[in-house]
C-alpha cells in the first residue's frame, strides 16, 4: 500500500511539473484575462454590465484567497470522503455483529 502511495506521490509531482519544464517560457495566465481579450477583439465598444464588489489590493492577496477557497473546498470533500466511508464501515460492521448475535440466538 506505501508503495502504490508513493507511485501516485511521484506522478502528481510529474504531472503538475511536466507543463513547467515542456512549455518552460510560456505564460500561464487565467481564463479571466483571456476571456477579456477575446471580447474587447471581438467588440471593441463592449462594456462590462458588472464591477466587483470588492478588488483584493494586489495580485497575490488575490492569489492567497483562491488558494485559501480551493483548500476550503478539497478540506470539504476530503471530509465528505473519510465520513461516507466510515459510515459505510460502521453500518457493515454493525450488520455482522447483528447477523452473528441473530446466530448465537438461534
């Protein structure tokens, strides 16, 4: 079991490297500036209809609070996870220990 986890440690690794090292001068930017400039080429007088509430101070508050909710987000579903898989534990568990007692009994 280790040794599967670490297989699957190494090929995330490869997996978030792989772009890093094959497109190694490239720019990585969000869909957000591409979505932008597809619009102003497509109609130059377009103007937004929506302003943010509120703009985060610089590019990297900006970047802490997406890491901040993605975390927030894979937390939930790790949570989620670990709780359905031990619920299914518990209730197959619990059917065994019926099913044995309903034999003693018997």
């Amino acid at each position: 079991m280790r040794a599967k986890n670490i297989i699957l440690l190494g090929l995330v690794i490869l997996l978030a490297a792989a772009p890093l090292w094959l497109k190694g001068n490239a720019e990585f930017g969000g869909a957000d500036g591409q979505a932008e400039k597809a619009i102003t080429q497509a109609r130059p007088d377009y103007k937004p209809w929506f302003n943010s509430l509120w703009e985060p101070p610089s590019g990297e508050i900006e970047s802490l609070l997406f890491a901040v909710q993605a975390a927030a987000g894979a937390g939930f579903i790790g949570y989620f996870l670990g709780y359905s898989k031990a619920r299914k534990e518990a209730m197959e568990k619990m059917k065994k220990s019926t099913a044995q007692t309903n034999i003693l009994e018997g």
